[in-house]
C-alpha cells in the first residue's frame, strides 16, 4: 500500500511537472530571448520527467531491499550506454541527441530496475494481506 501510494504520488507529480514544464517552456523567453533555441532542449527532457520520478522510487526501494550493488551494476551499465550514445549522436544532432539520449538512459535505469521493485511490491502484499 505505501509503495503503491508512493508511486501514485511521484507518477502525479510528475505529470504536472511534464505538462507544466512543456507547455510554459515557451515564456524562457521572457526571461531572456536569447533561451529560445533551449525550448525544444526543455520540452524533450520534460518527457523524461515522469521516468526521473519513478526510478528514484525504484532506487529507494532497491536501497531498502539490500540490492545496492544491483544499483552500482545499473549505474555503470547506464554510464557506458549514455556515454556510447552520446559519442555518436551529439556531434550530428546537437544538444536535442543529448536531451534525447537523457531520456534514453533514464527508461534504460528504469528497465535495469523494475524487477526487484516488482518482487518487493508482491512480497509487501504477500506479508501484509
């Protein structure tokens, strides 16, 4: 119940996050006009928001479980691939394969951990009903 509370929250807080961040990106440029090449940049990383949420839960719950070498393996593979990826994309796209692959490596993290969150869920449930 706490977990699946706790992942309500965050995927909610994100959403609002997402659209808020998406939609007003436009008025950086009242701020300064010279951050309207950044908006696009902002919007695709916006996207990304709700996976930033979920897999720090899937971090916290990993931690809580014992697995923290689960995390440093997840870590290191996620470096190497943001790190590839970047090396070939960034030189022909620009910053949008940067803010692109950020999001790329986020749902990779979230892939590398979902599996042990789910075997904590059930085993919660399993303890507590």
């Amino acid at each position: 119940q706490p977990l699946r509370q706790a992942l309500l929250v965050l995927l909610g807080t994100s959403l609002v996050a997402l659209v808020a961040l998406f939609s007003l990106s436009p008025l950086l440029t009242l701020i300064r006009p010279d951050f309207a090449p950044a908006i696009p940049a902002l919007r695709i990383l916006s996207l990304s928001l709700p996976l930033f949420f979920i897999t720090n839960l899937c971090m916290w719950v990993v931690i809580a479980i014992g697995q923290q070498r689960r995390l440093v393996a997840t870590y290191a593979a996620t470096f190497v691939f943001n790190s590839l990826i970047n090396f070939f994309t960034i030189p022909r796209f620009g910053y949008l394969a940067a803010a692109v692959t950020t999001g790329l490596t986020e749902a990779l993290v979230l892939i590398l951990l979902i599996n042990p969150v789910i075997v904590a869920f059930k085993t919660y449930d399993t303890q507590n009903n």
